[in-house]
C-alpha cells in the first residue's frame, strides 16, 4: 500500500493537517512579511505551550517558512517550503512548552530584512482564524481578517481623534480600534481595522504628519 503524507491532505482553502496547524500558521508568518515590508532574510521562530509539542508532527514549521514566503493557505509549494527558503530566509526554530499566560497556539516572530526588524505574537485559534496579540512590544489584538492601519505617534493629545478623522475623508468605517502607549507622553501605537481600504494619498498624508513614526497598511490577507 502506498503510504500519503498529512501534507498531502489538500483542501479547497488550505493545505496541511488541520486549519490551526496550517492555515493559521500560514497567515501568522504572511502578517510578518506585510509589517517588515516584504520577505524576511532572517526569522527567529518561536512556538509555545502546545505548539512546541506539535509543531514538527503536524507540519507547522513548514507553514511558517511557507508564510515568511508569503505564500498563500492553499499553495502547494507549503509542503516544500524549505526547500523554497534556501537562499531567500535564514530561520531556526525554538521551543518553550509552558508559558501560562500566552494562548497554547502562539508563535513569535523576530524578523529582519536589511536594516529594519520587527517582533510580533500570533496566536492561532483554530478555522485558519489568528489574532496579532503584539506587535513591537505593543498590544495589538487583530486578526487580519480586516484591512489593517497600525500608526506609530508621540503619544499627542488629539492624536487618535485627529487620525480617525482623516479616515474618516476616505469613507473607511473603523471596525476596531486598539491604542496601546509604553508610558504617558511616550510612544503610542494605534492598531486601526477597517471594514473597506485605504487610499494610497491618505497614508502618505498620514505619514507627513510630524508626531508620526511609522504607518503600516496590512489589506485583508486570506
């Protein structure tokens, strides 16, 4: 009889042995890719609680190069994505299996590509669903399944009505909004998620703004 890898288990939206191992593996390490800008040279992978039990088992590991590829959920090249990876990204991955206060599914990210780097927690939660719970040390708690604003500022006062009013010139309704700051008068984080996108002049407009650190645009990733 021939025998089959769970790898070859392929679905309509997705490839691998079960949505949470896989698909929500997957769109963690694409979010990655948007924040840092494109593919990333290196990645620190860490899997936690439950995950650092499964993640080779059932595939994860792959599912997160393939996302730090920026491929999609049902891309076939997931089953070869380390292959795919020599010579575009650097990895290794890490294991810690009891941290209590983190969901059992997270993994973190530490990437960088050229000068710029990033850290970011992805939880996956199961029917490909994943929640952002940090971004640079910031709370952020999105799930990608919106068109996503992140905004780096001083933390000025008037600074979050002002932002939701220049969206507001782009007939974007806002669907949820996280504000986290690392202490009064410092550097605040404005996580944005939005029912429709964004113009490309509003982010510029945005950027030129002179509290403003940093703008990040993340459409819907499926």
């Amino acid at each position: 009889m021939e025998r089959s890898s769970v790898f070859d288990m392929i679905g309509p939206i997705m490839i691998g042995p079960s949505s949470s191992h896989t698909a929500g593996v997957v769109r963690i390490g694409r979010v990655g890719v948007k924040l840092l800008g494109g593919v990333p040279d290196t990645a620190e992978i860490t899997f936690y609680n439950s995950f650092a039990q499964t993640y080779e088992g059932h595939g994860s590991d792959r599912a997160i190069v393939a996302g730090l590829l920026d491929f999609d959920t049902d891309d076939e090249r997931i089953k070869q994505s380390f292959d795919h990876a020599q010579g575009k990204l650097t990895y290794k991955f890490r294991s810690i299996g009891n941290a209590s206060t983190k969901h059992p599914n997270t993994i973190q990210l530490k990437l960088s590509r050229g000068d710029k780097k990033i850290e970011l927690e992805g939880e996956s939660r199961g029917g490909g669903v994943i929640r952002i719970s940090h971004v640079n040390g910031f709370n952020s708690g999105f799930t990608a399944n919106l068109h996503t604003l992140i905004v780096t500022t001083d933390d000025a006062q008037g600074s979050i009505a002002f932002i939701s009013d220049v969206i507001s010139h782009d007939d974007c309704n806002i669907a949820t909004m996280t504000v986290s700051r690392k202490g009064k008068n410092d550097i605040a984080c404005q996580i944005i998620e939005m029912d429709s996108g964004i113009h490309e002049i509003t982010l510029q407009y945005i950027k030129n703004i002179k509290w403003v650190h940093e703008v990040i645009y993340i459409p819907v990733i499926g």
